[in-house]
C-alpha cells in the first residue's frame, strides 16, 4: 500500500527497499495491528546488548542505516519514516559512529570476570564487519553465501541512487556501501536434504552424485525462493518452484538446481550491482560455500570469473575484531597472505551461461513458458 512518489522518496532518503526485511516496515505492520508503540523503546539485539554492558542506549550510524528509519544524506533519522512508524527518535537509539566506544559498567565487568572501564565497541551490521574481516579493497566486491548470500562493493557516498530498485545502499564503518541479498542459499541446500532426502545421504554424497550429472543438459530448474525474494524483485510472495522436472530426473538432478537456483539467484544480483556502479576488480567469497569443492565451482563458472576465498570462515568476527584494533591503535589492519583462487572453465561457463538465459525467463514468465523453453 505505498504509493510511486512515497516509495521513491523511502528508497532514496534511506537506501532501503520498501519490504518486510526491514525494521521500519515491521513496526508499521505492527502500529496497523493496533499496538500502541508510544511508550516503548525500539532496538535490535546488538544495540540492546550493548546497553546492557555500558548503560548507554547507542546505535551505531551502520546498523541504522539498514533499519528504514535513517536518512543517509542527512546522516540521522529520517523524519518521514518515523511519521510512518508512528515513534519518535528518542525512542531509537542514540546514533554514534562505530568508531566511539563506552566503558564497561561494573556490573557486566564483574560477570565476566574483567576491569570496568574496558571500552566497548558499539555494534556494527554483519555485512559490514564481513567487508572489514575479509580485508576488501575498494574494487574487491566480498560475496557470502551462508544461510542467505550477499554482495557488498564500496561506493564514495550514498549520492549514488540505483533507480531500478533492485540493490540496498548502507554505510558501513569504513565508507558506504551497495549491496543487495537473496532470501535463499544454505537454508534451500537444507530443505531440501532434510525433506527430499530425508537425511538419507550426506551433503557430501549429494554434492558428489549432482557433480556427476553435469552431463545432463535437461536438468531441471529451481526457484529458490522457499522464504520469499528479496534482490533482485523484493517480492516477499515470491513460491520456490521446480520447472521442467520429469521422470528420469533423479534425487541428484534435483539438487543439483537447488545448487544452480542459489546461485542464479545470486548472479541476478552481482549484475543489478554491476549495472549500478561498476564491475569490480575481484570477488572474494565466504561462508558455508567454502565446506563445498561443487558448489564453489558451480559459482565460479556460474560468475565467469575467478573467486577468491575468504582467508577465514568468520569473517564477520574477525572483521569485529579488526575494527577495534584499529579504534584502539590507529591502524588498519591489512594482510598480503594470498588466497586460494577457483577459476572457470569455459565449457562449464558457456553452459550455465544458456541455463541462466532459460531461469531469467522462468524468473520473469513464471509458468507462462513453462514447457515452450
């Protein structure tokens, strides 16, 4: 129920698409329901535990800016938003930058068994410490595909505008941020194995037997949209949807596009990205992807060019840690270890190139094509 010229306005005042991802528009749903929000404080869990270790009711300008309620021009709460959600800004929490840190309280101190005083970091969004952790350049676009997959690549200010809609902009610690994210990655792989599968066989098994059937030219193609879509179309009634499936297919043909619908998904965004801004230098891939030698290939050959994998598994954590040696000490951390690098092959390449032509179709046509294709 948002109109054109309110929509626009939301989307280029905070960078953030109208959907339900958002806190902005889950506290509007709730204010419809009737429920009286006047006397009531408003914050997400990280900003909650640090109030509870230093007493002060911060948040950080990062994680509000992927909330809805702030203006990334103004660098503060956006005030239609607020109108919209029926609160105030005092309500929220008192916006710092991630850099300003709070002394631990006396009570916290002692459970943990440390000094008060010990300054704390105020929290950061997890895209953002990703970006940190995995020590990306400003034309290193980081990529996770974890439960969910998101791209991030670094842009000079939050004057860029993608007038198709189709990716967030943030701010993260260290400049802003384009992005965008698929409802759907690791948790489809685990439908799928728990209720298809019925944890009959490994992950290592499926992603065997589906490697081997490659050769199959007609294997059938996944919607992976079990929880919804958010970028490229940020359509929450989205179905996931198997087409062209038959009776020769096997239980490995089907995971193998469950595989393929991720990452179709996940390229659909690398290109609204790419159109917005720029192609980047380098992707640098992390998350539960890395555990499988199938999947990364597929995305390898999927992206037609080299991905290059994360020198750690947790990188979110680390880029947490990272980013407060660099308040304590000045300095940014920086590394030249190198990192393992999955190439495509051009065969390979050439024919997720023709099955990604024949998914946008299904991804645009639904079941009108359904069986012309």
């Amino acid at each position: 129920r948002c109109d054109k010229a309110l929509l626009d306005e939301l989307y280029t005042d905070t960078g953030c698409m109208v959907h339900a991802i958002y806190p902005l528009y889950k506290l509007i749903h709730l204010r419809e329901q009737n429920l009286d929000l006047r006397n009531s404080r408003v914050s997400e869990q990280a900003s909650f535990i640090f109030w509870r270790l230093t007493g002060k009711r911060w948040t950080t300008t990062c994680m509000a800016s992927g909330s809805g309620f702030f203006n990334s021009r103004k660098k503060d709460y956006n005030k239609r938003s607020l109108e919209l959600a029926g609160i105030t800004k005092d309500q929220l929490g008192e916006l710092h930058e991630p850099t300003e840190t709070a002394p631990l309280n006396e009570e916290f101190a002692s459970l943990l068994g440390v000094k008060s005083g010990i300054p704390v970091v105020p929290p950061c969004a997890d895209g953002a410490f990703n970006q940190i952790g995995s020590l990306a350049g400003d034309n290193d676009m980081t990529l996770s595909v974890g439960t969910s997959a998101a791209l991030r690549l670094n842009i000079p200010s939050a004057d860029l505008v993608n007038e198709r809609k189709t990716t967030w902009r943030y701010l993260s610690p260290h400049s802003w941020m384009i992005g965008a994210a698929t409802s759907g990655a690791t948790n489809c792989v685990d439908w799928f194995r728990q209720n298809l599968a019925l944890n009959s066989v490994s992950y290592d098994e499926l992603a065997y037997m589906s490697d081997e059937s490659i050769a199959k030219a007609d294997v059938p193609f996944f919607m992976p949209f079990l929880f919804g879509e958010r970028c490229p179309g940020w359509n929450d009634d989205k179905k996931a949807v198997f087409y062209q499936l038959r009776p020769e297919h096997t239980l490995f043909d089907m995971y193998r596009s469950v595989l393929e619908g991720v990452l179709f998904n996940t390229y659909q965004c690398y290109q609204e990205i790419c159109r917005a801004t720029r192609i980047p230098e380098r992707i640098l891939i992390s998350g539960g992807i890395l555990k499988s030698p199938v999947w990364l290939k597929m995305a390898a050959n999927i992206f037609g060019r080299p991905l290059y994998c994360d020198i750690t598994d947790q990188a979110s954590m680390l880029g947490g840690a990272y980013l407060t040696e660099e308040i304590l000490t000045g300095n940014r951390v920086v590394s030249d270890q190198r990192r393992q690098m999955v190439e495509p092959d051009e065969t390979s390449t050439a024919y997720y190139k023709e099955r990604y032509e024949r998914y946008l179709e299904y991804y645009i046509h639904g079941e009108e094509n359904d069986g012309n294709l």
